[in-house]
C-alpha cells in the first residue's frame, strides 16, 4: 500500500484578539442590565436572575484566556453582542476562502509544492457560509490549481476526517497532492449571552498538504500509518439552523452552537480512548512511544484526561502541547494548529497522534511518524 504523508502545513490567524477580562466584562454589563430591566418579574419569579460570569469560572471551566476573531466590532457591545460585518458581494471571496487562500500558501511552501501539483482541494470546517458553489471549487479558482475539489463537514472532526480522505484519494489513483483547508468562522455561532457558552470559540484556518512519500520533498514530513475514524449519533453538541429555517413556524432559530458539556465530557471521551487505543495497537505503537499528542482543542480538562488515558500518566506539557490558552476552541482546526505549531525537534522514526473528535459524536484519529 502507498505510504502517505503529510508535507506541509500552515495557519491563518486573525490580528483580532478578545481576552477572558473584556468578554467578562461586556458579559456581565448585559446581565446588569437585564437584571434591571426585569426587576419586577424577576421578584414576581417569573424570569430567572442571571448570574455574572468570570475569568476565573472561564479558565477552570475551559483553560481559554483569550482567542482570536475575524470580526471584534459588536461582540463587546453589550446591546448587540454579536459579530458586524458587511456581507460580502458575490464578486469577492467569503472570508472563509480568504482565510483558507492565506494558511493555503504556506502549506504550499512548507511542502514546496505549486498550484500545478494540487489536484484535489478539500475544505472541511464545522460549519460553511454557503452550501453551493463549493468554497473549495472558489478557493481552487484563486490559487489557479486544477482537477477537483469538494466540501465536508464532520464538526470538529472535520480536519482528520478530511485528511482521511486525501489519503483514500492518493492510494486510490483519483488525486496526486491534496490541500486540506480547514477555515473555522466560528465566532457567529456563539451566544454571547450564555454564561456557559460566550467564552468558547475563536475564529483560525488551517491548511495541510497531503502527498504520497515518493513525491515528498519537505524535510519536516509526517507519514501517516494508521487512520480510524468512528461516529456515534448524540444531541449533546448541536447547531439546528439550516436552509429551510426561514419556512418555519413558529419562528426561525438562531445559528448558535449549544452543548451539554457535562455528557459530552462523560460519554465522548471513553469513545475517543477507544478509538486511539484500537489503532495504536494496529499499528503496534506502544504509548512510550509516543513523542506528541496533538489533540482537539475544546477544553483543557478533556486534553488532560485523554492524554493520561493514552499515555497511563499525565502527560508532559510539551507531549501534549495546548494552544486553546490564547486560540480558545476552533472547531476543527484546532489539532492541526497544535500540530502546525508543535512538529518541529522530533527525530526520524517518531510516533505520534493527530485526533479530534466532536459533535456527531465523531472522532478521527491519524497514526504519524516522522519520516
């Protein structure tokens, strides 16, 4: 069987940040005002007090202190909390292509490949812009490359689900080199006025070149041994909003994400163990093996219980590098920002993990050693 590896990789990262203290602190002006603004039906108990949020609660809870956005105008106002922006016209490039054109170029160069050698782009994230045309067959178009592309979603599995299928496509004949995107635009998706929720998200892109071995030329490749990839249906992370809501009745929903962070922690995990376990042992890595874990990036506490379930003890910081602190939850991208951020000093012949999972439930893991 064809050995595949990934060659390169790159990251776009938003100049907009938002710390823990500003998003508490516009949080908590709204819950003043709310409260205020029904004093009485709070007294008469027919509508709940809220209660503050704080950068205490939001780092035990998650280990988040900051993240990054596309868009910071609006978030921090505390009668519109949201995202503004103007929508974009149809001659220019969403954001999310623009975010995946960037992050894109450097995988490239890392790789050392052009546009002429792409033959497949896929461009998988938690959620899209537009159903059709694809953003990958617009993104194909600004970087001049030729032959296919597709969009996926798979939640926050969606980058390894995706690389996945690059490998398929390589040892399949149908695709030479793949670009993987992984453009997450996921400040919108946030209730800025849910104290369990408003600190979660943060907006990256991430992109890797997929290659089979015998074309590689990059000095930093990973070959990818193993793959296993499991889904198992939950209502515990959702986001209904679809292209029929504005039919329905009695009112169209909102496009924010909501969890139930607790079953998620509780059933998910034992899932993902699972899966990564299975697939060490196919691959007959044994976990002090292991030079890195680069996992999903949603909630610090999940990294940590992972990691030790993998690895028998708690890992070492740098075995399991967090970025979360400063990029908070991006979906998808996450693990590939570790990933990105944290493969350089790693000696031919190393193995390690690259596994998210999410909503669904869904989880992919990739069995890496360094070539």
């Amino acid at each position: 069987m064809k050995n595949v590896v990934i060659s390169g990789s790159g990251l776009f990262t938003p100049e907009e940040t938002i710390s823990n203290e500003e998003l508490v602190a516009s949080y908590n002006q709204y819950v003043d005002n709310f409260n205020a603004e029904h004093a009485d039906a709070i007294a008469a108990g027919t509508v709940d007090k809220l209660e503050h949020s704080s950068c205490e609660f939001i780092e035990k809870a998650s280990g988040i202190k900051s993240r990054h956005v596309l868009y910071k105008k609006g978030i921090l106002d505390p009668a519109i909390m949201r995202p503004v922006f103007e929508r974009r016209s149809e001659e220019q490039m969403p954001e999310m292509v623009e975010m995946a054109l960037s992050a894109a170029r450097e995988a490239m160069t890392q790789a050392g490949k052009t546009a002429a050698d792409i033959d497949l782009i896929i461009c998988a994230a938690s959620n899209m812009q537009r159903p059709y045309p694809a953003l990958s067959i617009e993104l194909q178009q600004q970087l001049g490359a030729h032959g296919y592309a597709f969009d996926m979603n798979v939640a926050c599995s969606s980058a390894t689900f995706a690389i996945s299928n690059a490998v398929n496509a390589i040892r399949g004949g149908t695709a030479r080199v793949v670009l993987v995107v992984n453009p997450e635009f996921a400040s919108p998706q946030v209730n800025y006025r849910s104290r369990d929720s408003h600190f979660i998200f943060g907006d990256v892109c991430t992109a890797t070149i997929i290659e089979a071995e015998d074309t590689c030329s990059s000095d930093n490749a990973w070959r990818i041994n193993g793959m296993r990839l499991k889904t198992e249906f939950s209502n515990n992370i959702r986001c209904d909003v679809g292209y029929a809501e504005h039919c329905l009745i009695p009112d169209p929903l909102v496009p924010f994400f909501k969890q139930q962070g607790r079953k998620v922690f509780k059933e998910l995990l034992p899932i993902v163990a699972d899966v990564i376990l299975t697939e060490m042992a196919v691959q007959q890595v044994a976990p002090e093996q292991l030079k890195r874990l680069w996992l999903h990036q949603a909630n610090i506490n999940m990294n940590i219980f992972a990691a030790k379930k993998i690895l028998g003890r708690d890992p070492l910081p740098e075995e399991a590098p967090l970025v979360l602190d400063s990029y908070a939850n991006t979906a998808s991208a996450g693990s590939v920002i570790a990933f990105h951020k944290y493969k350089q000093g790693l000696q031919s012949g190393d193995h390690a993990i690259l596994c998210s999972f999410g909503a669904g439930y869904s989880v992919g893991c990739l069995v890496l050693q360094k070539c």
